[in-house]
C-alpha cells in the first residue's frame, strides 16, 4: 500500500532509492551480526535466487537446495562481504551461479528431469529480444537454453527470465556492460537457431 502511493505520487525512481537505500542499511546491519537484518535480506532476495537456479537447474528441489547454501554462505561470509562495484543482489547471484557450476561439473546427478511448470516461477521483463522467447513451450525453452554456452544463457536467464539490468548482469558475470550486451546479442541469435523450424519463424 504504501509502495503503492509512493510510486503512484513520486514516481519509480523515488521508490528505487527508498528500497536501495533500505537495503544497504540491512546490509551493513547484517555484517554487524544482526540476525533479524538477515533474515530480511534473505526475504527480499529469496525468490529471485531460487527462479535463477530453477531456470538453470530444471528441478524445484535441487534449486531449494541451491538457494539454501547460497544463503548459507552469504551469512558465513558477511563480515567479508564489501561494496566494490558489486551490490548484494549480484553478490548473491553470484554465489548461486558458482554453486551451480560446481554442482554440474561435479556431475552428482545427470539424471533428466522432467520439465516444471515455469509458469510458477516466471517473473519476466520486456525487452527488445523478448519476441525470441514468446511464443516457446517450456520444454523447448529449457531445452535450447541447455545447449547456449554457460555465459550465454547465464546471461539471458538473469536479462530476460530474472529482470536483472545490463549492470547487474555485468557485475554478476563479472565482465563490462559492453560485454554483457554482445553476450546477450549472440545468445539470442543462437537460441533462436536452435528453435525448431516453425517456431523461429513466428
């Protein structure tokens, strides 16, 4: 309600440097050891970690777990945690993308999953390659995204499916916005390669 008269009286920038501002408070309160700043944190930030494990992961329980030791390593190492460059949601991000990597490469579990309901998860934004992704059944979605390069489609997991920012991309991945924009530009040239015939031409 109140974010509602907010927005709706002083515009969205005003309501971005309210929460942003909220959150960096959290943030230094949580390296001081404040447990309930934690706690609120990990409520902000939860659903949008567990979506990008999801989407990378294809199974609820493996990104739960994910999302779980994401956090739990983010509390371990918030007296480490510093503001260079990179803000909280990328840093977690990143944790969650490393344990992701190493969850595959390690190979524990290879078995095929069946597809979820994405829908349950699905939080997109608009942008200018969203037509790529409309129109795709889930199945042929997870698919295609499988087989992109990890930086790829880390990249257009966090652009198109999370709503991250070019920035935010760029400070996860580590790399430059320009960077992230060429990333992004043959991403989506090559899933939309990998679509089958009557898809890509919608």
């Amino acid at each position: 309600m109140i974010k509602r008269f907010i927005r709706r009286v002083f515009g969205l920038p005003v309501l971005d440097r309210l929460i942003g501002t909220r959150l960096i408070a959290l943030v230094e309160l949580a390296r001081t050891g404040d447990s309930e700043a934690f706690g609120l944190l990990y409520d902000h930030y939860q659903s949008s970690v567990y979506r990008f494990l999801f989407y990378r992961t294809r199974s609820t329980t493996l990104a739960e777990d994910l999302t779980s030791e994401t956090f739990f390593r983010a509390l371990r190492s918030m007296t480490n945690f510093r503001w260079q460059g990179k803000d909280f949601g990328a840093w977690l991000m990143t944790i969650a993308r490393n344990l992701a990597t190493d969850h595959f490469k390690a190979g524990r579990t290879r078995l095929e999953l069946t597809t979820e309901d994405m829908g349950l998860h699905d939080d997109c934004t608009e942008g200018p390659e969203s037509s790529v992704l409309a129109g795709l059944t889930n199945e042929i979605l997870l698919r295609a995204l499988k087989e992109l390069p990890d930086e790829q489609r880390d990249c257009l997991i966090m652009r198109f499916l999370q709503g991250m920012s070019i920035a935010e991309t760029a400070a996860v991945l580590g790399r430059s916005d320009g960077a992230v924009k060429q990333l992004q530009l043959r991403g989506v040239r090559n899933l939309a390669k990998l679509m089958p015939e009557g898809i890509r031409d919608q």
